[in-house]
C-alpha cells in the first residue's frame, strides 16, 4: 500500500532527507545495526532506522522487505514498521485502503504460517492493531472473519500451520488491545464487541485442546490464546469448560506452564468473584491436585510444586470473602486452607530448596481482613474455625523463619543469604498481622514454648529452634504495645539463660532486648538483667549493628533510669570507639546512644563524662590540623566531625513537657547554667576555626563542620544564644572565602530560630547581606555549575520572608538583583532548584504590600518573572513542577491582580508563544480561567496541568493517564 501525501514532521529533527528512506538504505542500516561493532555507528542506525519506521516511505519499503528472498531480520523490521505505521498513524490511512490494507497483511501472514515465527507474530500484531482500529463499525465480525479465513481448505499452507498462524493472531489480538493506544470511549466499544467475539474463539479452543489428534504445539498455544482472552474480563461461567481442559492439561509436563498460566488468569479476574457457584466448581479441582503436588514436593521438583501453588493462593487469595460467604461450604474451603498452609510449609529452605512458600503470605493477609470484616455472629463461628489454624500458621512460619545448620549455611551465595533475610522480614510482618487475630494469647504461647525449650533437660534444644522463637517475639514487640502483657517479665528472665553460640542467634537476642526497650522504661528494675548482654556484645565486630542499635533504643527510651549504669556504658562505649571495632555509621549510632544517656545526668556529670569521651578526638584533631591536607587525615577529620555531631543531635538537657498536654512540643529552661554542648563548642570553637582555614575549600569537610552546628542548634534552640555572634561571624567568612551550600543552610537555620529576637538579629542580618552579596555575584560569573547553592540559597531568601520580612527593608539589599537572579534560577534543569525558586516568590509576592522594594521590584519586573511562569508551563520545565508554577501563578493573581490581568494578555499575545500548538482561543481561555480564580489553589493547578499537557500536545492522549 502506497502512501501519496507527505507525513507532516516524519522525519524529525536533523533526519536524513526523506528521499533517503529506500528499500537500500533501510537493509544497509539494519546490516549497520546488527553487525557493524562500531557502538556509535549502531546508534546511528538505530536512530536513523526509527525515523524511517515513522516516514511516509515507510508504507512503500515495508511490504518489499517482506519479499521471501529477504533474511528474517530485515523481514522483521518491514513488519515491526506495518505495525507502527498502522497503530499510530490510523488517522492517515484513508477509508478506501483499508481492505487492500487487510488483505494484504492476510496474505502475508498465511506465506509466513510456515515461514520465521518472529515474522509471523509482527504480521499477526499489525492484523490485530488495524482490526481494533476498524472495530466494530468497519470490520464488525473481525474475529469470526479471522477464523473463517484461516479454516479455509483452499490455502496453500497446511492445516497445523494454519492453525497456530490464526492461534498466534488470536493471541496476540487481546495483547494489542491492552496496550492500545485507543481513546477511552474507543476502548469501551472495542471491549464489548471484543467480549462478544469470544463466541467465535472459545469453542475453537475446547475442540483443538479435547481434540486427541491435536499435537503438542498446537494444545500449547491455545492454553496461551485462552490465557491472553481471558485478562478481557471475559464472563468465567463462559471459561468453565476452557479452565477444567486446562486442568487436566496439567498433567502434561510440556503443558503443565502453559496450564498454570491460564488457569491463574482465569480465577484471578476481578469480575470472576460474580461467579460463586464456577468458584466453588473449582475448589475440588485444585483440592484434586494435591498429590501431584506432594510428589513433586517429595522429588524436588520445584517447578511443579510452584505451580500447583500459584492455582491454589491464586483461588484462595482472590476470592476469600466470596468463598467463606457460602458458609454450607465451610469445609471445602477449609480443606483448600489446609492446602495452601501445605504449600507456606513447604519442605527445605527458602531460597534454595524451595521458592514456593513466599507466594502464600499475602493469602493469610486477606484471609484474617476477611474474617474479621464479617458482623459479629458470623465473625465469632469463623474466628472459631479459624483460631487453631492461625496458631498452626505461627508454628509453620516460625519454623520456616529457621536457619539452616552452620555448615550448610556457609555454602550459600550472598544473594541467597539476602533473599532469606527478606523472607524473614516478610515472616516477621505477616507475625505482627497475626496479632491482631490472636492477641495476648499468642505472645503466651511462644513464650511457653521458648520456656519449654530452655528449661528441659531431656534433648539438647538446636539454637536455630530458640532463635526463631526469639524472632517470632521480636516481630511482634517492635511494632504491638506489649506493655502490659504479663509474659514480658518472664521472657526478660529467660534471655539470660540463652546459651548464646552464634552470630545469628546473639543478633535476634539483641534485636529482641531492643524490641522491648520501651517495656524496660516501664519496668527500670529489669534493665540490668539485660544490658550486661548488650553491653558485652558492643566489643563483637559481627555485632555491630544489632548491638548498637539496641544500646541507642535503651538509652532513648530508658535515660532517666540509667544514671546508676552511665560510667559503665560510657567506659565499654570508650574502649570500643577507641578499638575501632565498629564502622563509621555505627560510631556514629553509638555517639547518638550516649548523647540520649547524657541529657539525664546532673550538668557537672555530663561535663565530667564529656570531658573524658572527647577529649582524645579533640587531641587527634589538633594534631590532624597541623598536618598538611591530604585524603586520609581528611577521612578522620570528617569522621571526628561527624562523631560530635551526632553527640549533639541528641545531647538535650532541657526536658519537654508531655505531648499529650498540648499541641506543640515545647522546651522548659533549664536552671542549671550554661548548656554543656555550648560550653564543649565554645572549647573547640577555635580548633574547628584552624581546621577549615586549612580545608575551606573542601565541600565534605565544611558540611561537616556545618553539621556539627546544624545538629546543636535544631537540639538546643534557644540554648543555643550564646553561640550566635561567633558562629555567624565564622560563616561569613567560610562563605566569602568558597560559597557553599551547607553554610547557606545553616544560615537558614539560624534565621529560623533567632531571626526574630532583637539581641540576635544585628549579627544574623549583616551575615543575611554578606550571603547575598557573595551568591549575587556568583550569578553574575554564571550560576551554572553551582545548582545546589541556588538551592539553598533560595531557601534561604523564602525562610528570610516567612520568619522575619525585615531583613528584606535593608537598604544594603539589592531586592532587584536577587528577584532577577529567582527567575533565572526557574530555568535551571534541576527540579529541587527550581522548586525551591517557586517557592521563594510564593513567600515574596504576598509581601508586596508590606516592604515597599519588594512591592516596586514586582510592579517592575513582574512581567519577567510571568514570562519565566510561561514559558516553564510551555514545555520547559518538568511536567512534575507544574503544581510549583500554578503557586506563583496563583500568588500574582492573588496578590497583583491588576498587574497581572494586564501582563498576561500582553505575554500571551506574540503567536508561537508559549507553545507553537496552541490557538488564540485556548490561550483566552487560560488567561480568563486563572484571573477569575483568586480563591482556590487547587482549581489553578488543574487548569495548568490542562495548559501544559496543550502545550506539549498530549492532551487527551495515552501520557495523561497518570497525570
């Protein structure tokens, strides 16, 4: 089928002519792609080759690359190229073609029936995409049509061939719908005529798969067909027949994958729940499986047992509700219950002897949201039935949550050691869901067992067993408020009796003692029972993690109790810091212990503890600031940085009231004096001082010396005052040396905290100015290469306007420079720049009234900045911003509404701007819609996602879908 008129815009940007896209040059560029090495000169030909497949030629070279003298991958490329052209070019097609068009692609896909298969399905897929195309108004019985042609004795080729030709068309057809591109209310029109078409399918179907005669190839590619039909939501009453063939298609190996396949999307259609009495038909048929699956469990055939599983959670987890609402049928459920807790129990370890059990967790999920959902009476007869098999679950998860002996552990891979984590975790969670279900009594019967376990002497109990046990308890004491269960104490009392052998096994005690820290906090008598154990494990490197983590637990939530164990803590925390055993981020979580443990003793104590903690860093870093710069005193210098200030992140004397009494969380002085974090930094004040002069110019270690400050102010707020002067004068000379973004952000956080006192505000403004000045001429030498400290800078500018608008009434300020500098920033590629951008003008136009230059530099430059707004809806900007832009948007109209009114019918009147595709009507339309919306936020973001998606020429297209 030859194409006369030109395709507008087909070759695109920078294509070779369009003359150049001949039958010739697409072979040589398919022989580039495939087998010229060079890497360039393939994506040269990949590119060039996707122009052509979109050209007007395309419609020419494509059938003469289908000539039989071809090799299939130039055969290939002709039908892949049919295929687009057809499904995104619909529209170009003039009515008159489209039966030449069909059947053209007939004949060739009965030439390639016996000819390359990969071929075959791109000639089939290009068939289908025009039959959805023409359905149903100008092909309305396109399948009957399909089935008819292809069962005509008359073809040269022979009948398999024919047969899986139409199979192969017939599958791939309901594949092509769901990836259509067809507007929505096409798409509705198809499915029912598509629904309806079934009628000629599905007996086809029945008869080949019950069909003795029909060979192997054939049988596999209905159960295929079937599988792609049945996700249209085709009725399951109408699949009955299909499925029970289906299943008994499973007990042939070749088609046992096939089958599953099927048979999963059959049952797991939404609209299948409808059909309870097809469900319950079903329900002997997978209970019927059963011993294939136990022998496939007892010969290791993994494959089979994977399977047989699929069917069974696939029944079970889809339509739970739908199958316990037939309560005469409570048994056979049950009985499938039964089945699929078989298969979470499966025999061997995940994920080496077994990859089944996994898929049934979510089950047990639906099955307790199902149960629990009923009213009362019907809930009380099931939680009956269901109780003692949610205890077995316990059991069965608990011991499939067990590692494997020591030895068989150590041939593992790394990667099947990480899948058996994440399994345990999944455990772990479906444990704590379990809860809900079984309650106290739960907790009771692992602590029983795990008593058990311990305290008999007649058999040597495996680690592996306690572990679990532990593990089990852990799940649900991270997440359930156990306080008041009366077995905690016991089990409290049982962990040290825990012969502990074993990394694994010392982990998940620790973990546990971890989970409980709160319960401790309620009951401080029992906290030396247990932090011996933790804090003999701090000095295991294999550890590391578990026990230090559980000490930061224990000192968060138990402070106030532990002033008697804090010398003890603090000394075994010294030693090993000093030892080095543990890796950065767990001195880092050991520091953030200590600080908790430290907020609850008397000042002179924390000073004394302190004292002895820092100094041999405080010593190592004058050291290291005395030696010339290079990268591995540069390591320990950030690593000492880091060790104070994750100290200080959670070093807070101060003590807050209850959050219960009121809204906010609020601090109370403290009457003891100077704040110990402020005395320790005015000490190292000027130490930190000499280290940056020797490293200013490195960003790591001027972020960390920033968060060291960052961290003491967020802790100490107002405590933090006397500090201010020092600390802003040391940051304007930081920045004025190397700008950089941690001190802008720590600007802001002291704007933020002490902008607004009186006392605090000479020194924070002129720090305000001189970050201003610095930033403003590093636009000037291009701002570029710096996203990051536009970024923070921006932040900053917003926070100054929210907290204290003062700053912006200095004459110092050049208000113009820095809005001129915003809107340039909206053009930056980075989307945490410009979003921050967008959110400095939301705080500055607001302030048009109230501080004078920032009222004149919009009434000035405002215009600017909507162009900016403009063109970023046009298409410049990421369409994730676009809800950014409607707030400046929104701001301008709010704020400058006459401004406004006349700056954007004037910026919307050039053609072509802000976008080539739309017409003077709909721009009107924009700029009435937002003048008229001053009051809801929400409808201006809509109408500018509707611009842009105008804009860029995707309105009502496919892209839209998730917008």
């Amino acid at each position: 089928m030859e194409r006369r008129e030109e395709q507008p815009g087909a070759a695109g940007a920078g294509a070779a002519p369009a003359l150049d896209f001949t039958v010739e040059n697409v072979e040589k560029a398919l022989h580039q792609l495939y087998y010229d090495p060079n890497i360039e000169n393939k994506n040269l030909a990949q590119k060039w080759l996707m122009q052509a497949q979109v050209s007007p030629q395309a419609w020419h070279f494509s059938w003469q690359l289908l000539q039989p003298d071809k090799v299939p991958e130039i055969q290939y490329f002709g039908a892949s190229a049919l295929h687009i052209k057809i499904s995104r070019y619909w529209s170009d097609i003039p009515t008159d073609q489209y039966e030449s068009l069909k059947a053209q692609l007939f004949t060739q896909i009965t030439r390639f029936a016996s000819g390359s298969k990969i071929v075959l399905t791109r000639l089939c897929v290009a068939l289908a995409s025009l039959a959805l195309s023409m359905m149903p108004d100008a092909w309305p019985c396109a399948v009957a049509d399909m089935v008819r042609l292809f069962q005509a004795e008359d073809s040269p080729v022979d009948g398999q061939g024919r047969c899986l030709a139409l199979l192969e068309l017939l599958t791939v057809l309901p594949e092509e719908f769901q990836t259509s591109r067809l507007p929505q209310y096409r798409k509705g029109l198809v499915r029912a005529s598509l629904a309806v078409e079934c009628g000629a399918v599905f007996p086809l179907l029945e008869q080949l798969l019950q069909q003795p005669s029909s060979p192997s190839c054939v049988r596999q590619k209905v159960l295929k067909c079937f599988s792609s039909w049945v996700q249209l939501e085709v009725p399951l009453q109408d699949c009955e027949a299909l499925i029970q063939a289906a299943f008994a298609a499973l007990q042939d190996s070749e088609l046992f994958d096939s089958s599953v396949e099927a048979i999963v999307n059959a049952i797991s259609q939404p609209d299948a729940q409808r059909y309870v009495n097809t469900l319950l038909k079903l329900i002997p048929l997978v209970l019927g499986l059963q011993d294939q699956l136990r022998q496939a469990v007892q010969n290791g055939d993994m494959e089979t047992s994977h399977g047989i599983c699929r069917i069974a959670v696939a029944l079970g987890e889809n339509h739970s509700r739908a199958l316990l609402d037939q309560v005469e049928h409570w048994q056979s459920f049950l009985a499938l219950v039964n089945m699929i807790m078989f298969c979470t129990g499966i025999p061997g370890h995940y994920p080496v002897n077994e990859t089944t059990s996994s898929l049934t967790l979510t089950f047990w999920y639906t099955l307790q949201d199902d149960i629990l959902s009923f009213e009362a009476e019907k809930q009380a007869v099931y939680q009956q039935v269901y109780r003692p098999v949610y205890f077995q679950l316990v059991d069965v998860l608990l011991h499939k949550a067990q590692f494997p002996s020591d030895e068989e552990y150590g041939f593992w891979s790394s990667d099947e050691k990480e899948q058996f984590r994440i399994y345990r975790v999944d455990i772990s969670d479906t444990l704590m869901y379990v809860y809900e279900m079984l309650g106290a009594e739960l907790l009771s019967n692992l602590y029983d067992k795990l008593g058990r376990l311990l305290t008999s002497s007649e058999e040597p109990y495996s680690w592996q067993h306690t572990e679990a046990l532990l593990y089990g308890f852990q799940s649900i004491a991270e997440t359930i408020d156990v306080n008041y269960s009366d077995v905690v104490p016991g089990l409290i009392g049982l962990i040290p009796r825990i012969s502990i052998s074993n990394v694994q096994l010392a982990d998940t005690v620790m973990f546990t003692i971890g989970a409980l820290s709160e319960w401790l906090a309620d009951h401080p008598v029992m906290i030396n029972s247990v932090l011996p154990l933790v804090l003999h494990a701090l000095g295991n490197p294999e550890l590391s993690v578990s026990s230090v983590s559980t000490l930061k637990k224990i000192c968060r939530e138990c402070k106030y109790d532990l002033p008697p164990y804090a010398a003890n803590i603090v000394a075994v925390s010294q030693d090993v810091l000093m030892k080095q055993i543990h890796k950065t981020s767990q001195c880092m979580w050991l520091m953030q212990a200590l600080g908790f443990l430290l907020s609850a003793l008397q000042v002179e104590e924390i000073l004394k503890n302190l004292h002895s903690l820092i100094s041999p860093y405080i010593q190592q870093l004058e050291k290291l600031a005395e030696e010339i710069p290079n990268p591995s005193n540069k390591l320990a210098i950030v690593h000492i940085l880091g060790l104070l200030s994750n100290l200080f992140t959670t070093l807070d004397v101060s003590h807050h009231e209850d959050e219960h009494e009121g809204p906010e969380l609020r601090k109370l002085p403290v009457p003891q004096g100077p704040n110990p974090v402020v005395v320790v930094l005015q000490q190292v004040f000027q130490l930190i001082q000499k280290v940056l002069s020797k490293w200013l110019n490195d960003a790591q270690v001027v972020e960390a010396v920033c968060a060291i400050f960052e961290k003491s102010v967020k802790t100490l707020l107002d405590d933090f005052a006397p500090m201010v002067p020092q600390l802003c004068e040391m940051l304007g000379r930081m920045y004025s040396t190397i700008p950089q973004a941690s001190a802008l952000d720590l600007t802001r956080q002291l704007v933020h905290i002490f902008a607004h006192e009186p006392a605090h505000f000479p020194p924070i403004e002129a720090l305000f100015l001189l970050v201003t000045s610095v930033t403003l001429t590093l636009f000037q030498q291009g701002p570029r290469d710096h996203p990051d400290i536009v970024d923070s800078f921006m932040q900053l500018l917003a926070q100054a306007l929210k907290r204290k608008p003062d700053l912006f009434l200095c004459e110092q300020l050049d208000v113009k420079a820095v809005f001129q500098c915003a809107v340039l920033a909206l053009k930056f590629p980075e989307a945490p720049t410009v979003k921050a951008s967008c959110g400095f003008f939301t705080e500055l136009l607001p302030r048009c009234g109230e501080v004078e230059s920032v009222g004149k530099v919009v009434q000035e430059d405002g215009r600017m900045l909507l162009i900016a707004v403009l063109e970023a809806i046009g298409g410049q900007a990421s369409r994730s911003l676009m809800d950014c832009f409607a707030d400046i948007l929104f701001a301008l109209n709010k704020h400058c509404f006459s401004l406004l009114s006349m700056w954007i019918k004037e910026a919307l009147q050039p053609p072509g701007f802000p976008s080539a595709r739309l017409s003077p009507e709909q721009k009107d339309t924009f700029s009435q819609q937002i003048l008229r919306e001053r009051v809801n936020k929400r409808r201006v973001k809509e109408m500018v996602k509707e611009f842009t998606l105008l804009c860029r020429g995707l309105h009502g297209t496919d892209y839209t879908a998730d917008y």
